[in-house]
C-alpha cells in the first residue's frame, strides 16, 4: 500500500472567500461540486486544500482525506484493527471508493481511492 496524498478538509461556510484567500497563497481551484471544492498547487498538485460545506453521502464531515493505491487493502487493515467505521466503504459517484474510520484522537479520516 502507498500513499498518494494527505489533504485537510475543511469546513467551510464562505466558499468563494475561501478561494480568493487560498488564490493569494498561490493555490487554484481544481475542482467544485458545490458542496466540496478543492484547491491545488499549479506547480505541485498533491499540494491541497479541500473545503466542505457538508458531505454529500455521509453522516459526518471528515477532518482529513488519505489517498490511497488500495483503499480495499487499508479498508481491510483498519477493520482488523478493530478502529471504528463511521461511514462505510463504498462507490460514490464521483469516481472515489471510500471509507471514513475515527482516528485515535477522534478525528475522523476520509480513505479513498480514485477509480
């Protein structure tokens, strides 16, 4: 298994200020779907920023999100572990597969995989 990116999520209530603040920082909007955006780094792209209003799927919103190669592998790593689930895996029609598990500081982690 490996690691492709680590991302803050962040909530987020004032979107389009959100933008104009992180542009300042050098960082552009990759991607929108309303509910979620996603800032990048034009020079290094797994340099990011997500900002959410809410989760469209989920009960929860997460802290965090971990890219994975094999989110089934980790999905099976964590469950043996014993951590818990709070939303389970599943396709989203976004292209991701995902999961969000409590971390141990209870912060809850978006692990997902593009398909």
């Amino acid at each position: 298994m490996s690691v492709r990116r680590v991302v803050p999520d962040i909530r987020s209530e004032a979107m389009e200020d959100s933008r104009d603040f992180y542009g300042l920082l050098g960082l552009e909007e990759v991607m929108n779907m309303g509910w979620v955006m996603t800032l990048a780094s034009p020079s290094n792209p797994t340099a990011q920023v997500i900002f959410m209003s809410r989760d469209e799927t989920a009960p929860v919103q997460p802290d965090m999100s971990v890219e994975v190669d094999d989110v089934d592998a980790v999905y099976a790593a964590v469950v043996d572990s014993g951590a818990q689930i709070v939303h389970p895996l599943q396709d989203e029609e976004w292209g991701v597969r995902r999961f969000f598990v409590l971390d141990p500081n209870g912060c809850v982690v978006n692990v997902l995989s593009h398909r």
